[in-house]
C-alpha cells in the first residue's frame, strides 16, 4: 500500500519516513488522499496539535491518541496495530526525559515501520526529531510555495552608490 502525501513524497507501507513540511501541505495531503479511507489510521500528537483541527474527519477512517510524555508515546506505538501510523511531532515531549529517550521513540518507530507505515511529522526540524529521524528509511524536507526565493528579475543598470558624491571627508585612489 503507498500514498501521495505531495506530488514529491510517495509514502509506503513497511517504511518508517520523516518529515518536514508546512502544515497546510501536509493537511492537503491527509484530506486528499483516498487511500487513508479504507486502512486503519492512528494520528499520534503530543500536547498540542496544529494538524488535528484541519484535518477532515469524513476523509480519514482515524484513531486519535495524545501522548503528554516520550514513554506514553513510547506506549501508543508499542500498541498500535494500525496499518497508517502517523506521529506529530512534539519537542515538549523530550524535554526532561534525558538525551537517550529520542533515539529510543526513533528505534521503536522503525520497528513499528516494517509492518506498517509510519510517518513521523515536523513542521520544522530540531534537535529530537533529528535524533529521530536518523533512524528513519526516508528523510523528506519540503519547503512552504510561499518560502521559495523569488525569480531573478532581469536588471538594467545598476544603483549608484553615492548618486550625490562620496561622503564627506572620503577620497578616492584617483584624487591622491
């Protein structure tokens, strides 16, 4: 089983895949995707959730569970029987629970990924989803249509620099 998150991420069962994306493209691929209808769907967030409420709940078959620490995280994917699993990453979760405890939800979200597929989701990267995320068969960075630079405009002459004349007190090499 596999299904377009974007155009650019085909996410496939038996894989575990990270992230990183603006919600609003993640939330069109959710919505979107037929797919998510006919499997069992566990949506995973920590204490707070930017995804959940835009999240269309006629085009998912979901599960919801709330983690408020990285061992009931640890917990919910030890359990999970789902074909989807999709985790939304939370830093606050890690905070106090020592440097070893990211590496250990990364391990255990690999495992859960060679009988289902799992997606562990960012907004944006940080120390404890990159601990994670190594972890992980496929890495995706997808940037915002709004973040790309702006195509280069074809310039005609350039600005002078000091249109009035150089700063008073300045001379040039050839004034010497």
């Amino acid at each position: 089983m596999e299904f377009d998150l974007h155009p650019s991420v085909t996410l496939r069962s038996g894989t575990f895949s990270a992230v990183v994306a603006p919600g609003e493209v993640v939330l069109a691929g959710l919505n979107d995707s037929p797919v998510l209808r006919r499997f069992l769907f566990l949506f995973v967030s920590g204490n707070y959730s930017r995804l959940l409420s835009g999240i269309n709940r006629r085009s998912v078959s979901i599960e919801v569970r709330r983690a408020f620490t990285a061992f009931q995280l640890m917990q919910i994917i030890r359990e999970s029987y789902h074909t989807i699993v999709f985790v939304e990453h939370d830093p606050s979760l890690y905070e106090g629970a020592g440097e070893e405890m990211a590496p250990q939800v990364g391990e255990a979200l690999r495992q859960l990924g060679q009988g289902a597929l799992v997606v562990l989701y960012a907004e944006c990267a940080d120390p404890s989803f990159d601990a994670m995320a190594r972890f992980a068969d496929r890495v995706f960075y997808l940037a915002s249509p709004a973040a790309r630079p702006p195509a280069p405009r074809a310039r005609g002459r350039g600005r002078e620099r000091y249109p009035g004349g150089l700063p008073r007190g300045q001379q040039t090499l050839g004034g010497l």
